[in-house]
C-alpha cells in the first residue's frame, strides 16, 4: 500500500514546509488542467457493446498498461448458484455483467440469459436513446452529458424547495473529519455471525391468494376480502419500530429426501475398475457425475481440484473404495475417476421425467403440493402470509458465480440440529423429525425470518423468509423507495460539498468526495473487503490500482470483479478535477495490488453520508438517481395519440434512457442475433400471408388488378422463390406437428377418462390435411395463382383480413425494433430493482396502458402496494 499522508496538505499554506516523500506531488492552483469553477460536470458512460480482450489493453497517462497484465476474469457461461445467499434487491449485480445464468421462475429480468463475451463491436447507442432525431450530429456521450446535467439542474432545485416545504429542523451537517494516523487503513472482514435481525427483501404484499383447504368455504372467502381489504401502505405507524410482529405461527421447513443408493450396475469407475463407496461417499461422487452435461462446471480445473479434495476426504472418513473382489482401491487422481455410468443413470432418469404423460406429471405435482401446503403460509400477526423458501437446501457442489474460489466444494446436508427456529412464544412448536432436534427455538420479534441455518462453504446463514408478495416483504420495498424520495431533499447539499472538497488539501477528504462522486454518477458500491479465501470482489472503497485506467484527458477505463464476481467493465468521462484526483491516488509508489482509496473504509463512508440523512448508504444512491431521472424523463414525454404497442415502447424508451444515464448498461446476449432473426422472419411470413390474400381477392374478381393497380399484387421482392419454398416446408411442418400433439393429448385424455384409445388411423386421417396444404402449395408454386380457401369468402372479408395483417406487422415491427434498441441496457435491472414501480403505474394509467404490459403476475404481486396506492398524478 500507498502511504499517502492523510494529515499533510496537498498544498502547504505558504506554498513551502518539507513534504514527506510518500505523499502525494505537490499541486498547484495554477496547474495546466482546467479547473473546475464551482461546479463539476456529471460523469458519463461511453462504453457500447461487448467487451473484448483488446479493450483493457490501454495504457494510462504514464504509460503503464494497468490492467492488463491482471488476470482476465469473466463469468462466461457460469450458472447461477444453485443456493444464493439471502437476498435483497438494493444488492442485485448492476450492468457490464458477464454471466449466463439458467431463465429463473420468478421475477422477470432481461438479465438472465446468456452473455457472449467475444464478438464483433456493436454500434453505439441508437439515436433514439437519447436526445432528439434532430441532433443527430451531436455525439452520443455529449447528448449524455447534457441531458444529465439537466436532470441534476432540476433535481438542485426541487431539493431547496423540499427542503423550505419541511417543517424547521435544524438541518444535520457533516461533521468534521476527525484527523487520522498516518497508517494505512485495512478494516477486518465482516462479522459472519447471525445478525439478530435481517433485513426483508422488498417485495409487495398480496395475500391469500393460494387456495387452501378449509372445513367452511364461506368462512375462509370472507377472511380473504378482510386480507384484500387491508393496506398496510396506508397505516402510516406500521411498521415504524423495531419489533417486526406480535404473534407468529408456522409449520417449519421442508427437509430434501434422504439419499438413495445407486443400482448395483451403477459404479464410479477408478482406473477403468468399478468401485464400491459407502453411500456417504456415493453421494458425493453422484454430485459431480450427475451434472456432466454441465461443461462449464466439471471442466473448470479449480471445481475439480475442489470437488475431488472433498470426495478423497469423504472416501476416507467412511471406509475406502473397494472393488469387486473387496481389495481396497486407493483413489488418488481425478484423471483416472470415470463418472459416465452415473451421468448416464441419472441423465435416463430425467429423460423418463420429461416423458411422462401430462396426467402423470400433473398428478406428481398435486401430490408435492398437498404435501408442502401446511409449510406455504405462515401466520403473521394474526394473518396469513405466504411463506417463500420453505425447502432446506439439499446436499450438492458449490457453484458459485464468476471465479469464485470454493466452486466445486460440498454442501453438506443441513441436519436439524443445524437449524434455528423463530416462532411466537405461545405458537406450536413445529416438531423436528423423529430423532432429531432443533439448534435452537427463539422469539425475536425483531427478526423476520421463520428459521436460519449456517451452510458449510462460506459460512454464511441462510433464511426461510416471507415471500415476495407479502406485507413484511412490501414495506421493506416501499421503504426503500421512500428513503430514495427523501435524498431528494439532501441531494443538492451533498453535492455541492463533494465538489467543493474534491480540492480539499487533506487526502482523506479529497478520497471521500471521489468516491461519492463516483457512487452518485456511475452507480457504484461502496464495497467491503474480502477474506482470503472468498471471491476477490471490488466495490469503489476498494479499488485497487490495477482496476482503474486512466486516459487523458478525462477518460477513466473500470475493470474488476464486482458483486457475485460478476465482471464490471466500464469506460466513462469524468470530471477533470476527478481525473487529476484518481491520477494522484495511483501515483508511485503505488503499484498493482494497492488501494486506490487507502484512506477510506465502506464504513468510513456510509458514516459520513448518514450526517446528512439518517440511513443513507451508498446504495440509497442508485435507488435515487433511476427513480429521479425516470420521473424526469416520463414528465417529458406525451404518447397520448399511439397505440398501446407504441406507448410500450415510448415507456422502454424512457427506461432505456435512464439504465444508460445511471450505467445500467449490459453486453448483447449472445442469442439476440437469432432472436432478431425469428422476429423478421415472422413479420416475412405475414407478409407472406397478406400477398396471398390479395390473390385471392383476384381469383374472385380478376377486374380488381385494373381497378387497384398491378403494384398492389405484387409480392415483395425479398419473398423469393426460395425463401418462399423453405417458408411453406415450415408451415407444413408445423401443421404436422400441431395435428399430432393434438392427437396424443386427445388420447391421453381419452385414457384418463377410462376410454379407449384411437387408431393410429385416425391420425393418419387427420394429416390428410397437410397432404392436401403440400399439393396446394405446389400448385400455387407452378401456376402462381392462389384459389380462394375459406367459404363464403368475399373481396369485403378478405380486405379486413389484409387490415388486421397490416396491425400486426406494424405492432411486431415496433416490438422488433424495441428489441433492438434495449439489446444494450439492462431494463430489467432499473426497472425492478431501482426505479420506483409507482411510476410506472402513473404511466400506466395516465395514458391507459395495461400495467400487464409493464409488470409480469409475479411482479404485479410484488408490487401491489404500489399499483393500489397512487393515482396518475403522484409523483416521485
């Protein structure tokens, strides 16, 4: 580390004394670099497009190539951890990610798809992101500028006006920083002891809306009114204290089902030779040979090293491997373990899975569902609440995301003597399983969670929590975007210091104001650092030096592992005055592997913001500055004259502004190119079926080719013969296939219902009618004329029928180049994680658009508290 002095002045008063050597050069007030002149111009993103090896190959202003000669790190291709520590939406990964994670079930993001990491350079933002069609000579990172200088304008003003609007307090100012040692700071990694209470991931509250057995129906649809009826949104002392409930009730958790030993053919081979494992042992194995499909994992050398230092150890606790004959076999190399016949058992297994007839799988799942319903609801208060993840999470390997340093280690399974309950003090106890306790039985009515448990890897707790459309999980949203609505009356002041000291003479407060510049512009965290054995993920308090490269002349190059080591790169324009500070935080004898910011500490900082507002942090920022600017944004735009399709895509265009003004940027997802493609094809074949209802408008009134013109016959020049011929082998295709999966379903219902099954020769009869579409097909090929197909058809009736077409194409155009535009910028992550949902109500019904079109049912859930709160006139 840098031993930069924090007590030494980065000019001395009378421009002379000694300054130490390890301080920072001596700055002048005359320097050559502009100066800022009270005020600082907002930072920008210029960055567009994938990130590719050649883009961290840039050298700083000295020279130094930085960055790239650190190792490389992506999350390519990395899944999703199977278990995710607890959650909470202020901690969602922001943009630049890297990850390919599988399509979750839950909330909709645009986030979870796969990335691809080398490709061709995409084009700079379209011109409809930001700014007018008319200034289309303007560069897009000025047209950024402008328009965010205008927002902070905008929100400078409203802050003193909020401010005048409150009752006399006296406001909170920053204290002064107290003078600090010279040492370099290194504050210890976070306690990983059980917090006593843990904070709800916010969500909304919808309740009751499972459906339950009951002795009474009438009783229990009352009781569901009462729930429905009830909004904790509008009991302003809910909620305001510590103690989180009264009374609580609920059946525990659900444990995943004991392991079962493999067939006697089923063997991990050694050497080419079966061997015999204790089941402990065994499970370990089929951990890693069930999941072979998943290159990405079991082909990673540090989740084999890990996996198989785990199995050798279980191998060893447990008795050995042994083969056939019971001699003992030492297993020592990976290499030599062949897991293919248990990749190949389980692999069967799913397959047979995924081919069960529909009645099967549905009577599966009524089955699960009556089991697990008492462990769905809680009783919260007297009322009922649905519970989220009742499940224990079952044994398996860690994955981890990015480069994280444990993957392919061992969860162990979670014993009930693992587990803490918390319950209400007069509650039913729920009973563990036979032979076995709890850890623990609390009554903290501080805490929200139901149970916790401490997993083996990182040590962590998990927690079974309220689910997200809950009332605990609601307010927790709601409070946050309130807390984001009260920055607005702090922002002004808060920026105005951090200018001001970016040319304090004292180096600590000079690192503070960078910092909360760079948190409040480009949407960093604040960051915590890591022990040695967790991910090496960086926030901005700990950056190190060879994260950030400088360009002159105010061009700063980001690169590092951010939150679940998803890779964050980012090339963005700063302020001069914050060009010259990171240029002095990295002078020598700074080198690779030292702290940008040596003087400050995450905890440091969220002290200093909490002067002027009780409970900002560092993330309460990125909530504000999505919410602000969308406010901002929609109170600028007037769709009332389009369709909903066209106000859709007004609204993406709004939020797209705001992931881009506030960096919630992402790579293209490496499916979007055939996405786009599916798309055109689509609107082709549309197309293609309009061209086909004008000819038969001819076949039934050849005189209408006089009357309208030839050009309206004709078909569109990229519908060629051969595009056309693969199109119509499509559609016979698909024609095949709808026929048969309605002749199985047909049958298997047939079967349900205790009757016999039809014929093959009945679905022989009903394809006749993809025989006769290829005879008429090559008909119309040859002759090129299209025969009516629909009786009773008329000119009048197939003119509506080319109108309705003509709606569609313009409704799939309009999505397709939405699609395009928001390729870029990561929608979803501003859309639920930081812009609040009310705005996009007040959208919704200020100009008469579904919010289905906005919120999926889960979000809508989610966000019930804000859909029924606010009428079109609120505002952020």
């Amino acid at each position: 580390m840098s031993s930069s002095e924090d007590d030494t002045p980065l000019m001395r008063a009378n421009g002379r004394g000694k300054v130490s050597p390890k301080s920072p050069e001596v700055i002048k007030m005359g320097d050559s670099s502009p100066a800022t002149n009270g005020h600082v111009d907002p930072g920008i993103s210029i960055r567009f497009g994938p990130v590719e090896d050649k883009d961290v190959k840039m050298e700083d202003e000295e020279g130094a190539l930085g960055a790239i000669k650190r190792k490389s790190r992506t999350s390519l291709g990395e899944k999703k951890s199977y278990v995710e520590a607890e959650s909470s939406e202020e901690d969602e990964p922001l943009s630049k990610r890297r990850r390919t994670s599988v399509k979750h079930e839950d909330l909709e993001t645009d986030d979870d798809v796969p990335l691809a990491r080398n490709g061709r350079k995409l084009p700079k933002a379209a011109e409809t992101s930001i700014g007018d069609e008319s200034d289309s000579d303007v560069p897009i990172e000025r047209k950024l500028a402008v328009q965010k200088k205008k927002i902070e304008q905008t929100a400078e003003k409203e802050a003193k006006l909020a401010r005048k609007l409150v009752a006399p307090k006296k406001e909170a100012k920053p204290v002064a920083a107290k003078k600090q040692t010279n040492a370099v700071k290194k504050e210890p990694a976070a306690s990983k002891s059980a917090p006593k209470k843990m904070k709800a991931e916010p969500a909304s509250a919808k309740k009751g809306t499972a459906k339950v057995k009951a002795e009474s129906q009438d009783a229990e649809e009352k009781e569901e009114e009462e729930e429905d009826e009830y909004r904790w949104w509008e009991d302003h002392n809910k909620g305001d204290g510590t103690i989180k409930w009264t009374t609580l009730e609920h059946n525990g958790v659900v444990f995943p089902p004991e392991y079962e030993v493999l067939p006697g053919n089923v063997k991990l081979k050694y050497d080419g030779v079966p061997v015999s494992l204790a089941p402990e042992a065994e499970e370990v194995a089929t951990f890693f040979g069930s999941m072979l499909n998943s290159t990405h994992n079991v082909e990673n050398p540090v989740f084999q090293k890990n996996f198989f230092g785990d199995f050798k150890e279980v191998v060893k606790k447990t008795g050995g491997a042994k083969d056939a004959k019971g001699n003992k076999i030492d297993i020592k190399e990976f290499a030599k373990c062949d897991f293919k016949s248990i990749f190949n058992f389980y692999d069967a297994q799913r397959e047979e899975k995924r081919n069960l007839p529909p009645a099967e799988k549905k009577a599966a799942k009524a089955l699960k569902d009556e089991q697990e319903a008492p462990y769905q609801f809680c009783v919260w208060d007297g009322r009922k609440q649905k519970v989220g993840n009742f499940r224990v999470e079952p044994p398996s390997l860690f994955r981890g995301r990015g480069e994280h340093p444990k993957t392919g280690r061992v969860k162990t399974r979670v014993q009930p003597e693992q587990i803490t309950i918390n319950i209400g003090k007069d509650a039913r106890v729920p009973p563990p399983p036979p032979g076995h306790k709890w850890k623990e039985v609390k009554h903290d009515q501080e805490g929200t969670w139901l149970a916790m448990w401490q997993e083996n890897i990182n040590g962590n707790y998990k927690y079974v929590m309220l689910a997200a459309n809950s009332d605990v999980k609601g307010q927790s949203d709601f409070k946050k975007f309130e807390k984001a609505r009260e920055l607005k009356k702090h922002i002004e002041k808060i920026r105005k210091d951090y200018q001001k000291n970016l040319k304090h003479d004292m180096m600590v407060e000079r690192q503070k104001a960078t910092a909360v510049y760079l948190i409040d512009q480009f949407a960093l965290r604040a960051g915590n650092e890591k022990g040695e054995d967790e991910a090496e993920t960086v926030g901005c308090c700990s950056l190190k030096y060879e994260n950030v490269t400088l360009k002159p002349p105010n061009t700063v190059v980001f690169d590092f592992l951010g939150k679940d080591s998803i890779r964050f790169y980012d090339e963005v324009q700063v302020d001069l005055q914050v060009f010259k500070n990171l240029k002095i935080f990295k002078k020598a004898p700074k080198k690779s592997g030292d702290e940008i910011f040596d003087r400050l500490t995450t905890s440091a900082l969220n002290k200093h913001l909490a002067n002027y507002m009780p409970g900002l942090t560092a993330k309460v920022f990125r909530t504000y500055n999505a919410s602000y600017t969308m406010g901002c944004v929609l109170n600028e735009m007037n769709p009332t004259g389009g369709t909903v399709a066209e106000k859709v895509k007004a609204y993406n265009d709004a939020n797209r502004k705001v992931a881009i003004l506030c960096n919630h940027k992402r790579t293209v997802t490496a499916g979007h190119a055939n996405a786009m493609e599916k798309m055109g094809e689509r609107i082709k074949g549309l197309r293609y079926q309009k061209w086909r209802l004008k000819q038969q408008m001819l076949d039934l009134d050849p005189t209408l080719k006089k009357k309208k013109g030839t050009a309206f016959f004709e078909i569109d020049e990229d519908l060629d013969k051969e595009w056309i011929e693969e199109h119509q082998a499509f559609l016979i295709e698909e024609q095949r296939t709808k026929i048969s999966k309605k002749f199985e379903k047909d049958n298997e219902k047939r079967v349900a219902d205790g009757e016999k099954e039809m014929k093959a020769s009945e679905l022989e009869e009903r394809l006749q009618v993809v025989k006769e579409m290829e005879k008429k097909f090559k008909r119309e090929n040859k002759t090129g004329k299209v025969e009516v197909e629909a009786r009773g058809a008329t000119v009048e009736k197939l003119e509506g029928s080319i109108t309705k077409i003509d709606q569609r194409v313009e409704t799939m155009s309009v999505q397709a180049q939405d699609k395009e535009d928001n390729k870029e910028v990561a929608l979803g992550t501003s859309k639920i994680n930081y812009i609040d949902p009310r705005l996009t109500v007040v959208f919704s019904k200020k100009y008469d658009v579904p919010i289905e079109k906005f919120f999926s049912k889960a979000l809508r859930e989610k966000f019930e508290w804000a859909i029924k709160s606010v009428e079109e006139d609120w505002e952020f």
